[in-house]
C-alpha cells in the first residue's frame, strides 16, 4: 500500500543530483534578468546601413537580431561537424 505524505511533512525541493543547487538554472535567470535590463536601458535608434537595409532601430532590436543569428549559425555548424564526424566514423 501506497504511503502519502502529510501536509506537515516537508517536501523535497528541486535541486542537482547531490542536492546542491540547480546552477544551470539561477545562471540562466541571471542571464534572462541581465538581457532584460540591458534591452529595458538600450531603447535609443540607431542608424542601420546593411546592404539595400537603411533607417534607425533600436539598438536592442539590431543586439537581439544579432544575437539569433549567431544561435543559428552556431546550430548550423554544430549540425554539419555532428554530420562529417557520424560520415568519418562510417567510413563515407
């Protein structure tokens, strides 16, 4: 049969696998509340100049462009290496 635990029994907290703290976690909060603040305080236009692309944005909107596209441009090239290192071990 199936214990269950009293409302006065305390509960576990999420934690890492030692019971330290989740860092992962209070450093991606950290990250979160500083780009939120650094998007909150960067509100002025910027002159843009990019190909056939002339005007003023924001600066936090062109950082936050930037910023995608170095995530996928990361995701892009981690694919391909994943790929040529699985068609090295295969032998292709």
């Amino acid at each position: 049969m199936n214990e269950m635990s009293s409302p006065n029994e305390p509960t576990e907290v999420a934690s890492g696998s030692d019971g330290a703290p989740p860092w992962k976690l209070l450093a991606l909060v950290l990250v979160i509340a500083g780009l939120i603040t650094f998007f909150v305080q960067n509100r002025s236009d910027a002159p843009i100049h990019f190909l056939w692309l002339d005007g003023s944005w924001p600066v936090w909107s062109v950082i936050g462009i930037s910023v995608v596209i170095g995530i996928v441009l990361d995701r892009l090239g981690s694919w391909q290496w994943r790929r040529a290192r699985r068609r090295k071990g295969r032998g292709d």
